[in-house]
C-alpha cells in the first residue's frame, strides 16, 4: 500500500529533490512551491530522512480540509484522532506556514491548532499531553495555502540540513542543503576534479566528498523524529541504515578546498573529520589567486563574500574581478559555479555566464553562475558558448 508523503526544501531546489526522490524509488513524484509531493511504501521515510540532500524534512500528511476562520480550523485539527499517534502521557510540538487571507499569523494558528490537540486529549482521558518544542513525541506541522489546510506529521524533527558535522563555522556560512542542490545543479559526473577556493568551514567540499562516496548526509545523526513513533520499527530502520553502509565508495574525483585563512581550514578540516570524509578532501591555505589549477579537466563550485559586510564597494568588485581573472589565466578546461546575492559585482568577474539559476541563501535572492574556461581561440570558446 502507497502513502503519499511532502518533502520540503528550499526555492530553486524543487527539480534536484525531485530527482533525488525518483532515484530513491519514489512514485508520481510533483513538484510544488519549496516542496515536492511523492507516493511510496509504508516505510520509506525511514530511507527519504536518511538519504535526501536537499529536503529540508519529510512530512506524512494525515488529514486536510477547508479552514476560513478559527473555528474551522479547530474543529478540523480535533476530528484528527491523535490518540493513534501519541499517548496522553506523551508530549507534541506543533508548527505552521501560512499563505492565506483568512489568517495573519503562523504562531497563532499553531496555538489554535495545538489548543484543539489538547482539548480533544481531555475529553477522552481528562489530561492532555505537554509540549516539548526540543524532542516531543509528536511533531505536527498545518500548512494553510488559501482556505485549503493540510495536517502533516513531521518524521523529520530537527531540519535535515543539521546533518551533525558542522560544529564550528565561519561567518556566513552556506546552508548544507543549499550547498548539496548547488552540486548537484553543476551536472558534475564525479570523473572530474572538484575544487572550492573559498571553501570557509567546509560545507561544500563536505557535500561533494558525501555524493562521491555515495554516502548518507545523515550518516551522523542519532535520531528523527519517526523513532519516536508508536509504529517504529528498528528492523526496518536497521535495514536502512545496512544498506547504506553496503553501497558507501571511494570517490573516483579528487576534491579540494582552500582558503586564505588558517582558521578557517582548521574548522573546515575538523567538520570534514567529524563527517568522515576528511580522507576524501585535499585542504590547503592559499589565496584563489594565488592557487594553482589541479591537473586535468574540473569543475569550481564557491560562495564567495557577497559584500554585506564589507565596507567599500570597491573592495568587493576587487574581488570578484580577481576571480575572473584568476579563472581566466590559471583554470582553462574548468566549469566554475559561483553563488551570489550581489549580481553587480558578478557583473565584474568579467566572464558570460552561460547559465543562471535563481536560488535563495537565507533570504538573500542569489543567483548561481555557471562561466566555461574554454581551452583554445577566442573564436572557439564564442562558438562554444553560442552552442552551450
């Protein structure tokens, strides 16, 4: 018997979840807004929290309606029998995201909803659970689009970009997940070089090393919520967790970071032995334009400043034309992706970019560039890119 299950994610990440899903055995898999919808077997979100990269949870829906007031909301979140998947003695935590004219805020109809939980708990046993927002027994997320509510339990618990290995960072880091969607919007084969010459704390020469190997993201992580669950079953769950272990390889691509702080390669190369791939990435402190280009072909994938915290303008473009002008001269043969808030100062990297993806760091609106160092005239590298 199929369920259907929502698994959410970031803006601009829908089409690489979806990808993901398929490659897992998902079924009529649908891309919506920040989420992709999916049918699949009793169990498989044990397989979706272990082995998605760029899923921010895994949701099981469990009963809609339509809601135009609070009291619709109420009655329908208490008709939902709750009993089934939490004990009175147990304790609930309830989230929400709104898009809807009828309500104006998220932690009100997360109340209201949790009121109805409990209200409905009193009446059959007269005592209600408690509510634990850290590790509750019960994770309930309501979705409201319109006058349309959805009621999902949450099998993820703690956001799955908390993979475990990123214990120290550098200032502005880049989320784990939009670090594995990035990868994976490059097309990178795993057959080629992969370089990040401003690798930070490591995030994602951390991910590209988990995709080389195919290895879990969450091989760290200790718990989910679905262990919670009346219904968890640890064989199932061991079987998972087996079946991973038997498919982890080497990596056939040689992976490198850099930065030109010390410290930042400390953390970055600590976060690599926590998530046990250090022995997959090369680090090295060195400035990108004084670095030099790994032999053979690759691809470079970094998010450099975007200048938010840098004072002159011209420091910033300063850098940006340094990284074209180093990929121009040193990285012939390379495909170089870089993530940025700031298209003016892409503007100076000095290079057409033969691709644009529009993807959101936070709430900063980036856009992802893909720019070909093409061996050759002038005139080949124009007709390459006219082809491209």
């Amino acid at each position: 018997m199929f369920t259907t299950y929502v698994a959410r994610t970031f803006h601009g990440l829908e089409p690489i979840l979806a990808k993901e899903l398929e490659a897992l055995g998902a079924q009529n898999v649908l891309e919506l807004k920040r989420a992709v919808s999916f049918e699949a077997d009793t169990f498989f979100y044990y397989k979706a929290n272990y082995w998605l990269r760029t899923a921010l949870c895994v949701l099981v829906p469990i009963a809609q309606g339509k809601v135009k007031n609070e009291t619709d909301l109420y009655d329908l979140v208490k008709k939902v029998h709750w009993e089934k998947y939490v004990s009175v003695d147990g304790t609930i935590a309830v989230d929400s995201t709104v898009h809807s004219d009828f309500f104006n805020h998220t932690k009100y109809v997360a109340l209201k909803s949790k009121d109805a939980i409990v209200d409905r708990f009193r009446e059959l046993y007269g005592k209600r659970p408690n509510v634990d927002v850290e590790r509750p027994n019960l994770k309930i997320h309501i979705h409201i689009d319109k006058d349309q509510c959805n009621i999902s339990l949450d099998s993820s618990g703690d956001a799955l970009f908390k993979r475990g290995y990123r214990q120290e960072t550098n200032d502005a880091p880049i989320n784990e997940i939009l670090a594995a969607g990035m990868i994976q919007h490059t097309n990178w084969d795993q057959q080629v070089n992969f370089y990040d010459p401003m690798c930070g704390s490591g995030t994602i020469p951390i991910e590209a090393a988990f995709i080389a190997a195919n290895m879990s993201p969450q091989a760290n992580r200790k718990f989910f919520a679905f262990m919670n669950w009346p219904n968890f079953s640890r064989t199932h769950w061991e079987k998972v967790k087996e079946e991973a272990f038997k498919v982890k390889t080497t990596p056939k691509a040689k992976i490198y970071a850099s930065d030109m702080s010390m410290q930042a390669i400390r953390i970055a190369t600590e976060n690599a032995r926590r998530a046990g791939v250090l022995d997959y990435i090369d680090f090295n402190r060195v400035s990108f334009e004084l670095s030099k280009a790994p032999d053979g072909d690759g691809i470079i994938v970094t998010n450099p400043p975007y200048g938010e915290r840098l004072q002159a303008e011209e420091e910033i473009f300063s850098l940006y034309k340094k990284i074209g002008d180093t990929l121009k001269t040193k990285y012939e043969g390379y495909d170089a992706f870089i993530i940025s808030s700031n298209l003016e100062a892409l503007k100076h990297v000095g290079l057409r970019a033969t691709r644009r993806i529009q993807l959101f760091n936070g709430a900063l609106e980036c856009k992802l560039m893909k720019f070909s160092i093409y061996r050759g005239s002038k005139k080949y590298q124009e007709e390459e890119t006219a082809n491209s």
